[in-house]
C-alpha cells in the first residue's frame, strides 16, 4: 500500500534482525524489499540479512534473487559477498527470469558499481529476444546499465562481449522508435539517449529528433537532471546549434530561463549545461 515509512518499520526491523535465522528465503527477499522502499537506512540491519541470505540462496527463486540485490542497491548498502553470490545463483536460472527481473537486476549490480562480466552479458543476451515485454522504465534501466558497464567497468576487450551489449541497445532502441516513442516518459527517453552516448552507441537521429518533442510535452515536470542530461546527450551525439537536435536545447533553455540556473542543484549539471549550451 505505500503506507510505511522508516519510522513505523522500526520495531519490526529489530525483531527481524533478532530473527533471519527462521526465515525462508521468500522472507528474507520481501523483508529486504521492504526496508529498501520504505527508506529504512540501517547498514547493520542489511549486513546481517546478507549473510543469513549467503546461507540460504540455494532456495531463492529469481524474483527472490531480484529483490534482494535491489533492495541493497536501494537502500545504497554494498554488501559484496550477496551481489557475488546472487550473480552465482541467477546463472543457472535466466530462463526463468521475467523482463522486469532482468531489468531490476543488471540495474542494481550497475547502481552498486559491480559489473561481473559473465553475468553482465548473460542477462544482456536475453534482452533482444525478451524486449517487447520490457515497460519503459525496464528499457531505459537496461540501457542505462549497459552504459554504465562500458563506459566505468572492467574494459570490454572481448567483441563477442562488446557485441553483446550493443545487440541489446540496439533491440531497445528499435523497441521505442518503432513502436513506444509516444508512450515513453520524457525521462525515460533522456536517459536512454544519456546512455547510448555514454556508451558511445551511434544512436540513430530519429531519437534526438523525438527527444524535444517528448520533452516539451512534459517540460515543467521534468527535472533539473533531465534538463541537463538532455541538452549534454543532444551535444555529445553532435546536436545543437543549426544541426539536429536543435530543438532540445531550445526546450530547455526556454524552462532553464524561467527556473534559473541555481534550480540546477549540482556542479556536475551545471557544468555539463552549460558545456552543451557552449558546444
């Protein structure tokens, strides 16, 4: 129901960590699912459900596995062993993992900074086949960990690997232009053009011609990291100016204008609109 928060988990949370030892693994995933979403930010808490987890991950099924390593990203804790553990157990169980596990899950490794390259690229050889049951978040995410994967992890030396990440961006990207670009959020859509740059994927123009369109439509919820985001990608991919993408800087310097830059909240947005504004 949305209606817990930090507070009124409390007691159940010291109870719980008085009891993990009892709980099956099905438990031991909602309750750490639970606690990530309700914000409970207690590491000695997370730390002591990882270890009974370790114990215990022979029995967890994929959407168990999902939610516990999300729940650590969530709630920002990086208990390695669990993340190493649970990319072990997931190997021999893909088939059995929905889009949104899939999604859920490179995504968590990905916001943990920990990029295991077996898995990274097992899970994203299954998204070409799967892509049409990926929601828009579920894309966006994706690529975004694959980006993340390329552009901060390990180097990809090996083209049969390289190959497999940008077959994946390529499924999703035809996904959106083909047949979601007007059901994506603008925010989905940023972050997909974010990744493909940041992943130095040669995005087709069509998607920074859509890109402002999207925006506009939605430009006053937008936020201040969607801006920047959007006008860096749009520069980066060799937009602006009189050339494509044009229009996303118009759309943003029209909203920027009206907020004012200090709305723009940290250096690193700053810095990067105003880069693409000079570019």
């Amino acid at each position: 129901l949305g209606a817990a928060d930090r507070h009124a988990l409390a007691p159940f949370a010291a109870e719980a960590s008085r009891r993990f030892e009892e709980f099956k693994p099905q438990e031991l995933s909602n309750t750490a699912w639970a606690f990530a979403r309700a914000g409970v930010a207690d590491e000695a808490l997370f730390m002591r459900l990882g270890d009974v987890a370790l114990r215990k991950l022979r029995g967890f099924n994929p959407q168990n596995l999902t939610n516990t390593i999300w729940a650590f990203a969530t709630a920002g804790f990086k208990h390695q062993a669990v993340f190493e553990g649970v990319a072990a157990a997931s190997l021999p169980q893909l088939e059995g993992f929905n889009a949104q596990n899939l999604s859920n899950s490179i995504w968590a490794f990905a916001r943990s900074e920990l990029y295991p390259p077996t898995y990274f690229a097992r899970v994203c050889a299954k998204v070409p086949p799967k892509v049409k049951e990926y929601n828009p978040q579920n894309l966006s995410n994706t690529a975004w960990a694959i980006a993340k994967r390329v552009s901060e992890g390990p180097a990809v030396t090996a083209a049969a690997e390289k190959a497999v990440y940008f077959s994946a961006l390529g499924a999703i990207v035809e996904e959106v232009l083909a047949h979601r670009v007007d059901d994506v959020h603008a925010q989905n859509l940023v972050s997909l053009a974010y990744a493909l740059v940041v992943a130095n994927f040669d995005a087709p123009a069509y998607l920074f011609e859509a890109l402002p369109r999207r925006l506009a439509a939605v430009v006053d919820k937008a936020n201040h990291q969607d801006l920047s985001n959007a006008c860096w990608a749009t520069a980066k991919a060799g937009g602006g100016g009189e050339g494509r993408g044009a229009e996303t800087f118009a759309v943003a310097e029209r909203e920027l204008l009206k907020r004012g830059v200090g709305p723009l909240d940290n250096p690193q947005n700053i810095s990067n609109t105003a880069w693409a504004f000079a570019k």
